[in-house]
C-alpha cells in the first residue's frame, strides 16, 4: 500500500531537509510544488527565483484553473514505484485538499522567523536568496498570497515539528512520526 506524506511549513522552516531525510533513510519518493515550476522554468530558460516561481504558479493557477499543477504532481507519485511518497512545498488549501484526498498524512514543519531568516542568510539555493533584510522577509511572509495560509494549514497537520534545535533533532521527531505510522526503513 502507497503511503503520502505532505510537507507544509513556512520558507526555510526545515521542509527539505525533512523530505531529504524521508528520501534517504526511507526510500522515499520525494517532490516539490516548485520542481514542476522549476522544470519549466528551465525549459523557458528563465532564473530559478522564488518570484518567478510565484508569478508562474498563480498564471497557471489562473489560466488552467486551482487544480492544474497538483494533477501533474499527483501523475508523478502515482507512477512513483516507491511505496513512500513525500510531497514538499504545500502552501495553499487546494494542495493540501488534493493531497489529502489521496489519503495523505500532512506533517507540519515550523520554525520562529528569527531562525528562518538566519538559514535564509546563509542559503543559495535561488538566485534571489539572501537579498532582503530582515523587515523585508517578514512583510513577504504576511503578504505574499504563498505564504500567508501555511499557518492555518499547520494547524490541520497530522503532525506539527518545531524545528528549532539541531539537524538530529529534526531527524529523531521525523523518525517518531515514521514509528507512529508503522512505516519501516
């Protein structure tokens, strides 16, 4: 039986180093929301930034409809072979509602904005990474219409993680949730 894990949280709370772990220790079958915007980003030849992963995921959202980058996401899990899938990067209700109507456990991973902004500090994994001042990060977090709903959408989580302490730590609640799921390595 396929088992779906969703992983909600706000921007560097800890999401893809829990879907890494979940990838690497379990086997698990992992993609982002974004990847899917990354790919065709790539194929348009156009910069990896948060920015234009927003602006084309709301232009697809408008044209085609909620719905249309969770069907393509939900075609590669179901022809994943892993018996693990863990879908990162859920921000919106219409996610989460897909997600969950594919028998998904949706696992929330936070963090406080000071520490967020320190990893964001530090990141370089989009070509705008490290560009705002701390004011900045925070006002993106409350207005940006990606962001504003991830606070609501942890407290529907089957599991919430605060991820405040050190790498390891993260590891050993994921793998308590893993336990509580009976799933094995």
């Amino acid at each position: 039986m396929k088992v779906i894990l969703g992983i909600v949280g706000e921007k560097l709370a800890g999401k893809d180093t829990a879907a890494k772990y979940l990838e690497d220790k379990y086997g698990a079958f992992h993609i982002k929301f974004s990847q899917l915007l990354d790919e065709i980003l790539e194929i348009l030849d156009m910069e990896k930034s948060r920015r234009n992963e927003i602006d084309l995921g709301l232009g697809l959202r408008d044209i085609f409809g909620p719905e249309v980058l969770y069907q393509a996401l939900k075609k590669r899990v179901a022809e994943a072979p892993n018996d693990l899938s863990v879908i990162n990067g859920i921000r919106m209700n219409e996610q989460e509602k897909i997600i969950k109507e594919l028998g998904a456990k949706i696992i929330y991973v936070t963090a406080p904005v000071e520490t967020r902004f320190s990893r964001y500090m530090h990141r370089h994994e989009k070509v705008d990474d490290g560009k705002m001042n701390f004011e900045q990060f925070k006002k993106q977090e409350e207005t940006e219409a990606t962001e504003v709903g991830i606070p609501k959408l942890g407290e529907r989580a089957d599991f919430r993680i605060d991820n405040t302490g050190r790498v390891e730590d993260l590891f050993e609640k994921l793998d308590g949730i893993m336990k509580n799921l009976n799933i094995k390595m």
